[in-house]
C-alpha cells in the first residue's frame, strides 16, 4: 500500500512537472508570436513612412524638374552651336571661339561624366534632376549638332 501510495506520488509529481514545462513552452511561444506581431506591425510603419517620403520625393522632383527645363529650354535657344551649349553649362572647350570636331567631342564626353544620372545620385535632388536634365539635352543637342 505504501509503494502504491509513494508510486502514485511520484507519478503525480512528474506529471505536474510535465504541465509546468508545458506552460513555460506555451508562455514562450506566445512571447514569441507577440514579439513577432511587434516586429511586422513596426515594419509596416516604416514602410508606410517610407512610401510616404517617396512620394513627397517624387512630387518635389517634378516640380524641380519643370523648373529646370525651363530655365535649359532658354539655354538651348541661346546657343548657335554644341561648343557654346559645352561652356553654357559650365563644360571647358578649348579651342577658343572655333574649336575643332574632335575637341568638342572630348568635352562632350567631359559633360556626358559630368552630367551622367548615375554619377550625381546623392542626398540632394535639386543637383540630381538638374544633372539628369542636362544629361537629356546633351544627348538630344548631340544629335541636332552633328559633330565627328
């Protein structure tokens, strides 16, 4: 009787251990799971803020960029030939008021690294659109100004 008695006792021990970490596992699953919602409802916050902030990004840069064109289309109708568009936006071209074909390319090719989108890319937008609109007409003026 008192075997049976002690056995019972030890199975009921064993049994209110086995709950106990049963309780501690469901305690940190759902530690876990909460901390899982955390994380997922933070990030979606940022990505939020950060949709919020391109858009904003993008409405600034289409408002620099019409202004910029406008001031670039008053340029282009300034400048007679692709020497004076080069030094119009600032690009050195030697050579004096007449420079030959092949030292106008070597300043073209100076602007077109000067002016290249992916070169100027930075925290500020004003300087990136201006560089990529003035990559833009570069390359159209290339092609009104024919040179070798």
């Amino acid at each position: 009787m008192e075997q049976e008695l002690a056995s019972r006792q030890q199975q009921i021990k064993l049994q209110a251990e086995e709950a106990q970490k049963l309780r501690k596992r469901k305690k940190a699953e759902i530690m876990r799971l909460s901390n899982m919602e955390k994380r997922q409802k933070q990030r979606l916050e940022e990505v939020r803020a950060s949709q919020k902030q391109d858009e904003a990004n993008l409405n600034l840069k289409e408002q620099l960029r019409s202004e910029i064109i406008k001031e670039l289309k008053v340029l282009e109708m300034r400048c007679f030939d692709m020497a004076s568009l080069l030094r119009s936006l600032g690009v050195p071209v030697e050579g004096g008021m007449h420079p030959s074909p092949q030292q106008v390319h070597a300043a073209y090719k100076r602007a077109v690294l000067k002016f290249h989108p992916d070169r100027t890319s930075g925290s500020n937008l004003k300087q990136q659109v201006e560089a990529e609109e003035k990559f833009k007409l570069i390359s159209r003026m290339k092609e009104k100004y024919k040179f070798q």
